[in-house]
C-alpha cells in the first residue's frame, strides 16, 4: 500500500488517482486528499466532485477505481 509522501498516511486507490490526474500523470509519489486539497486550496469535497467528474467523462484513471471511493 503506499502512503501520501507529505503526511505518510495511506492511500485509497482515487487518491492516487487524483493526484496523477492533478500534479503529474507520471508522479511516482503521492499524496492524501487532504494533503492534495492543502496544495490545491480546495476543499476534499471539491475533489470528490472532480474524481466523478473525471470519471463520467470516462477518465481511464477513475473509470476503474471501486464503486466506493467515489
Ligand atoms: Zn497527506
């Protein structure tokens, strides 16, 4: 499982996500909603609304993440 490099804490597969689709498609580090949302100044429902966004529009990186995280 791997953990959000700011916090450490771990991730849920539409963290990972996010932040490929938001900071680099190619990160190799990751970060936490939380941690994501801090950077971004946006609040963690803001990037729930963006993951389903992301995922209607039939991004690759959402489309296959279980039901539940969204
Ligand atoms: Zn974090």
């Amino acid at each position: 499982m791997s953990r959000c490099s700011e916090c450490s804490r771990e991730l849920k597969s539409v963290e990972i996500a996010l932040t490929k689709k938001l900071v680099n498609r190619g990160a190799t580090e990751f970060l936490c909603k939380t941690c994501l949302a801090g950077r971004f100044r946006v609040s963690e429902g803001t990037l729930d609304e963006k993951a389903r966004e992301f995922r209607d529009m039939g991004c690759l990186l959402f489309t296959e993440l279980p039901e539940g995280e969204l």
